[in-house]
C-alpha cells in the first residue's frame, strides 16, 4: 500500500513503547489551486427532490457531542465526534452498531482525531499528536497502525488501496504552520491569548463585543511606515492582516469618536470584520473575558526557519529563493542577485514584517547587537513630529541603552555562588 502526500487546497474535502508500520514508497504531488474548480452545480450531482430523515439510536455509548463530519456507505454511517475523541458507527437505518474510542498511547490507540476516512471495508484515523495514521476494519476492529512523522497533515482519504494525506489551504494564510506554539484555551480559565489585550486600544462592537482597553504595545511608526509602502501599486498584503491602520470611528456612543493613536496589531485578534472576509463565524460569544482569546501563539514557525536558513548561507540561489518566497507571496518584487551585505538587509527587513508582534525583533537586534536601532525608536518618539518639541522623558530610555547590555547581567545571588568564578557582564560593573 502506498501513502501519497498531497500540498494543496481542497474545497471538496471536510475536515483534519510498540513498534509502528513505516511507509518506504511514498511520495509528494502538488496540486496547482489556481487552476482548480471553484465552484459547481450539486442539482448536476445530488437528487435534491427525495429527502430522508434517519433517527439515530440512542443506546448506551451512542450519544453524540457534536458531529465534526459524516461518512455514508452503502450499508453504514460514520459520524466523528471531536470533542469526545470517537467515531460512530450506525446502520443505514441508524441503529447503533459500534464505536471506535481507544484514546491512549499505544500502538492501537490515538492522542485525537484530526480527521477519519472510510474506503472500502477500512477506516483510517489521522492523529497529529503521534503523527500516525491508525487502521480498523468497518466494525472498528483495529489492524495497524502507520508512521507518517514524515509528513504534515490534516486530512486524510483513501481511494482503493491508495491512502493520500492532505496539507489543507497549503498556500493560504492557514498554510503558515507553526512549528511550535503556545496551546492557548478558552472559556473562562485564564489561559487564552493575553497579548491581545496589550495590543488593542478599546475597539467598539464593529470589531467585538468583548471589551478590550490595555494598548501598551503599538506598532513602531517606521515599521508600519514599511508595511505601508506600495508595490506593483498593491501595499504588502501582510499589512492588514497584522496591523490596524484604519483610524476607526467608534459609533456605539452617542457621539462618533474618531481612534488617534499608533497603528496597533490585529495579528492575532479575531475580530468579527476579519472573520467576516474570510468567510469565518464569528466567535465573540465564546469568549468570556479579554484574556480568554482561543488564538494560539506562534513560537517558532516555518517562515522563520526559512529566514534564518536564507541569512546563514547568503545570496545564494538557496537563499534568494527562501526570501524571494515569502516576499512574492506578500505581493512584493523578488529580490535580485546581490551582495552579501545587502542580501543580509532584505533578510532582516523580512523578518521585521513577517514575524511582527511574535516576539522575534529583541532578540534579532540583540544576536547582531544592533542597540543603535533601539536609541534611535526612543529618539524618535521623543521628538513630536509637528514641533519639533524634545520629552525628555522618553528621550532618557535612548540616554540608557549602554553598550554590550545586548546581554543580561549575571544575576547578583550567581556571582555569590563562589568569589571570583563568575565576572560580571561589562555593561553592569
């Protein structure tokens, strides 16, 4: 049996201590989505006039959560419930038949259910958690289990004794996948995406019923002065999908109030305009306080692998195709051939607009100890820019940033540890 893994996007597929079956003959076909059928008649395809309405059983272990995706043969109906971890299985006439629930970590077992498929007479389970792909018979009788670490995917289907693992929206912004991120949760348990409430201003119903007021983090005037910049007469398509530049108008109250401040991130906020335009559902009722946001952070990702692989070996045909890319997809020129130096500078600029807000620019700056970057934000922000007017408060945090404090001092309680093992960091003398 071979495995074949497939790059692309499907818009007719729903989804995501023992020894493991490892696939040798495999391999990767990549699907060109412009050229894929978007749309089609389903009177052309489905009897739409004749309707039937199957009451499933509701015997013991039948109940069901919620239905993530339903599969019909000709003599069974498989329903996957996510939240509960199972798959059920009924008759035609919706009697309840069997189960497959094995949650665990052996070799018949799963972590999750990312997606399932049924084919012939085997149903596949895809569990990213162990990167494996788990085999039963239509009862839900286990057979084996494939090792699939090789591979990325969120999908999964089989048409004879072919098994194709899907890589869903690949050359969307879904496609960005994180390599490791933090699991934020939602519903009330402290444990979703605080950043959001740091980076927004208060924003009025258009954008969310959830009332968010922290903004202690803006976007910095040159970087959104970079992101702004036009190409090709388009601005960078990545602009408006990590910052707000819209200076809104807050219509809740009964007198408009026109946003004054700094463009601020959105990178991570699922507001209701941006699900709108992606055709997502809004979420704002399942958040129940501004800490309880349900969006994962990235912490490291492939763009930034990408980006770190292009600045270790230079302006070679490896590295301008790692940068050029990212900037295509963001709508940008590719970069030519160019000297060390320069190549060095696009990478750097890439990384400012591709891992904004992700916690990526500190410690940029600080492995090239590049401080000067940090003086000149604080000078800036120090001089209004209509009157030329100095604060010197703000001025002082430029006045502050010292030589080789690119790194931390040694901690006090450290250098007691034994006289004279440790020397200081010069910086903190």
């Amino acid at each position: 049996m071979k495995i074949f893994e497939i790059i692309c996007m499907f818009f007719f597929l729903s989804s995501c201590t023992n020894t493991t079956f490892i696939q040798e003959d495999s391999k990767t076909i990549n699907i060109d989505v412009a050229k894929s059928i978007k749309f089609f008649d389903a009177d052309k395809l489905l009897d739409t006039i004749g309707h039937e309405i199957i009451v499933l059983d509701t015997a013991k272990n039948s109940f069901i959560g919620h239905v993530n995706k339903l599969l019909v043969t000709e003599d069974k109906l498989y329903i996957w419930d996510r939240d509960n971890k199972v798959v059920f299985i009924y008759s035609p006439d919706g009697k309840y038949l069997s189960r497959i629930a094995s949650q665990g970590r052996a070799k018949n077992e799963y972590v999750d259910i990312d997606d399932f498929y049924v084919s012939k007479n085997r149903i596949y389970i895809l569990d990213n958690a162990t990167m494996r792909l788990l085999e039963y018979d239509i009862t839900g009788g286990y057979i084996k289990t494939l090792d699939i670490s090789r591979y990325w995917a969120n999908g999964v289907f089989a048409i004879n004794d072919m098994i194709y693992l899907i890589n869903h929206d690949s050359d969307t912004h879904h496609g960005k996948y994180h390599i490791f991120e933090i699991q934020y949760q939602n519903g009330g348990l402290g444990l979703g995406n605080q950043m959001l409430f740091e980076a927004c201003p208060s924003l009025y119903s258009a954008y969310t019923i959830v009332r968010i007021f922290g903004n202690h983090i803006y976007c910095e005037r040159r970087l959104s002065e970079e992101f702004q910049k036009i190409y090709n007469e388009k601005m960078d398509a990545r602009c408006l999908a990590t910052i707000d530049t819209t200076k809104f108008v807050n219509t809740d109250g009964a007198t408009p109030i026109k946003y004054t401040g700094d463009d601020f991130f959105i990178k991570f906020l699922e507001h209701k305009m941006k699900r709108s335009q992606l055709g997502y559902s809004d979420i704002d009722n399942s958040i129940v306080d501004v800490k309880d946001w349900p969006i994962n952070h990235p912490i490291i990702r492939l763009e930034d692998v990408m980006l770190m692989y292009a600045e270790i070996v230079g302006p070679t045909t490896e590295g301008l195709n790692m940068v050029n890319r990212i900037r295509t997809r963001a709508g940008m020129d590719a970069i030519p051939a160019c000297s060390d130096a320069e190549f060095q500078k696009y990478v750097e600029r890439e990384r400012r607009l591709e891992l904004a807000f992700e916690g990526i620019r500190w410690h940029d700056l600080v492995r090239h100890n590049n401080l000067q970057a940090i003086r000149d934000m604080y000078t800036r922000y120090a001089t209004n820019e209509e009157t030329g007017q100095v604060n010197a408060d703000i001025l002082a945090f430029a006045q502050n940033v010292k030589d080789n404090m690119y790194i931390y001092p040694i901690p006090e309680a450290q250098m007691k540890v034994k006289e004279g093992l440790y020397k200081q960091n010069e910086a903190y003398k």
